[in-house]
C-alpha cells in the first residue's frame, strides 16, 4: 500500500482537508489531515431519509466549486458520492463547510504538456462505487471530467429523491444491471418531480464528450436560483463557489436555452441503433460469450487477443460507420483464427493463402468506407 500522490498535490486546496503528516510506522501506513465532521449520508440518514430542496441546491453549487477546483489541479476524484462529501466539524465556524475526501481512486486526467490523457476502454476494469458511477464507468473507459460530474448527479438525486431507480440489484451480474438501468433511464424519469434544474444538470453532464472542458459556471447557475438570495443563511457555506457564479451574471439557469458558440445544444442520451455501442461481458462463470462494439480498426487486435487468451473466437462481425462489432463465443468449435482488414471489399490473394494453410471464412462485414474484415478459421463450427 502507498499514500496516494494526490493527497499531497490537492492538499488544502478548495474543499480538501489539509493533511498535516503522512509517512510509515512499522507495517502502518500513516495520515494525519483535518479532523471533519459528518458525511452528507450520515446528515440525511439522521433526518429520516431527506434532505431540502435548498440544502441539495448548496450541496450542488458547492460541489461543482470543488471539483472545478480539483480539475484545474490535473486530478478527477474517480469516487464521487454522499460519503465522501463531509461537513466540518460541528460547533466550529466550519460546520456548514463542505469537503471532498477519499482520494484513493483519484487519477490525472491531464497528461504530457497539460494535454488531455487518451482515451481507452477496458470492460473488464471498474473503478468506483457501482450506485454512483458513471456510465463510463461501467464500461471500462478511461474517466475524465465528465464521470465526476455524472456521479455528483446521483448524488444529488439521491438526496433528493432518497433512491436511484437502480438500487436493489444482487449477485454477481449486479454492476451489469445497473449499467443497463443507468443507461435506460433517461433524465425526466430520473429526476421525477424534481426542480427543473436537476433535469437540466442531469442532461449537460450525461453528454459531456470524454475530454470536453465543462462549464462549471454554468451548471452552478442552475441552482443558484433555488437557494436562497442571502449566503449567511443558507443550510451549506457557498463562498467557494461565488467566483464561479459571478462569472456568469445574469445568465443564471439558462444552460439549456442559452446559445453561444461553445457547444451545440446536445440531445438526452437515449441510444440509437448503430451509433451509441457499448461492450458487454457475461457475468455469469464461465464466461461463454462476449461482445465488443463502438470498436475502430487499430483497437481490434487488442479485443481479439484478449478473446483468444479466454478461449473465445468471433463467430460473427458487422460494421456501422465505419466501426466494427464482434461477438466472440467459447462454443464454436473453433481452433484456430486469422483475420485481416482489407481497403478492398475482398483481398482474393490473402484469402487464397489462407485456405491453402486449411482456414475458411467464417464471418466477414464491409464498412461504409469500402473496407472489410474477413474472418477465418479452423476446426469445426458448432451451434451453442
């Protein structure tokens, strides 16, 4: 075990208790930081299951505030969800100040020369909390801004509503299902009867592209208009994020209607045939079946090798704009596997090769840009 690096970069900055001594005694590991008070599950734990309108809105502002600040640093917490929100101690001037804790799955979105990390996706690999994770999450892509953000929306609509319509799944295939009722439950039925400005929020961070600055300012202005006019009163300290909020004026609440030349209004993430893939893995032991989607020509080998490393073979491919699917099986009879992507629909002399060496086609697909991926194989095909 190791201290994460992070808790001495972000170390007193904006929300983030100050650490005052880490190091090792004997076989401990030890950190010595800002003593807090409770976690905003403990406070809506202790008042029966509910939290204000006003007091989620604080939380909202507040929050945005930290992890633009956090952001700004190079880091995204990768943990984002009521128990790591604590207040300060109570009876101090603190009481009502909000921090993020738990950097323990924090990572660095900024790489080389302050340039954004590249993107990658391992389905295989899940990091986070599987309530309040983002979709990305869930799929194994490499997080960004954009899974904090997501995964401070659940939490808000947690506090809110008491319950995310995800809660309740068991077993081994839980983190599946709950990917799958994330990704059907669009924003309305999310949020319910809740303030408009929590569907708007819920709708800008869902849509938000892998590495797409966001803009912090505006999604505080949604709720700013939800507390109340004077920040001495309100249930949670706001101060951290007035800078923010001043940035935009007399813009409050207008994120969705406003027009600029940022970005192009986005539609809810519902899904369309052809154009939103994901990856899915069996959960079930042993895994018999497995699909990649979304998948470009330079990242195949690396789902195939994979595949053929767990004893599966593609038993079928297709492709749409130019981006392939395979389904991979443990059952095709299968013993062997070439493929090759082709600029021409067939590459004759590849294939004329290959059957010299005994393998047949076994699946093929065609792109839009007159490319193909032929598929052959040796052994017997069987039906599972």
């Amino acid at each position: 075990m190791e201290l994460h690096p992070s808790g001495s970069t972000l170390s007193g900055n904006h929300g983030v208790p100050r650490v005052h001594y880490k190091g090792k005694q004997g076989e401990f590991y030890i950190m010595v930081m800002d003593m807090l008070g409770p976690s905003l599950w403990d406070v809506w734990n202790n008042n029966s299951h509910s939290m204000s309108v006003e007091m989620v809105a604080c939380i909202a502002i507040e929050a945005i505030s930290i992890l633009e600040k956090m952001h700004s640093k190079g880091y995204v917490h990768g943990d984002v969800k009521p128990e790591n929100f604590l207040l300060g101690p109570c009876g101090t001037l603190e009481e009502k100040k909000l921090f993020l804790v738990d950097l323990g799955l924090a990572t660095k979105w900024k790489g080389a020369g302050n340039g954004h990390i590249e993107y990658d996706q391992r389905p295989d690999v899940f990091r986070g909390t599987v309530r309040y994770a983002s979709v990305h999450a869930h799929l194994g892509r490499t997080g960004s801004r954009r899974d904090d953000l997501e995964s401070l929306a659940y939490t808000l609509i947690f506090l809110l509503r008491g319950r995310l319509p995800w809660q309740g799944y068991q077993g081994d295939n839980k983190g599946f299902l709950v990917s799958k009722k994330k990704m059907s439950t669009s924003p309305e039925s999310l949020c319910g009867i809740c303030p408009q400005s929590f569907r708007h929020f819920v709708e800008y961070v869902v849509n938000l592209k892998f590495d797409e600055e966001p803009n912090y300012a505006k999604c505080i202005s949604l709720f700013d208009g939800i507390v109340g006019p004077h920040p001495d009163t309100r249930p949670i300290n706001t101060d951290g994020a007035q800078k923010l909020i001043y940035q935009v004026g007399q813009k409050r609440g207008r994120l969705i209607a406003e027009e600029d030349d940022e970005q192009p209004k986005k539609k809810i993430r519902m899904g369309m045939p052809a154009t939103q893939w994901i990856s899915v893995y069996s959960a079930r032991r042993p895994m018999k079946q497995r699909y990649h989607y979304n998948v470009a020509d330079d990242r195949l080998v690396q789902h195939i090798l994979k595949g053929n490393e767990d004893g599966l073979f593609i038993s079928s491919v297709s492709s749409s704009a130019n981006l392939w699917a395979l389904i991979m099986d443990a059952g095709t009879g299968f013993t062997a596997q070439v493929y090759e992507i082709s600029q021409h629909f067939l590459h004759k002399e590849w294939i004329l090769e290959q059957w010299e060496r005994n393998y047949y086609i076994t699946a093929l697909a065609g792109a839009n840009s007159g490319s193909s991926l032929v598929i052959m194989s040796r052994g017997h095909h069987s039906v599972i």
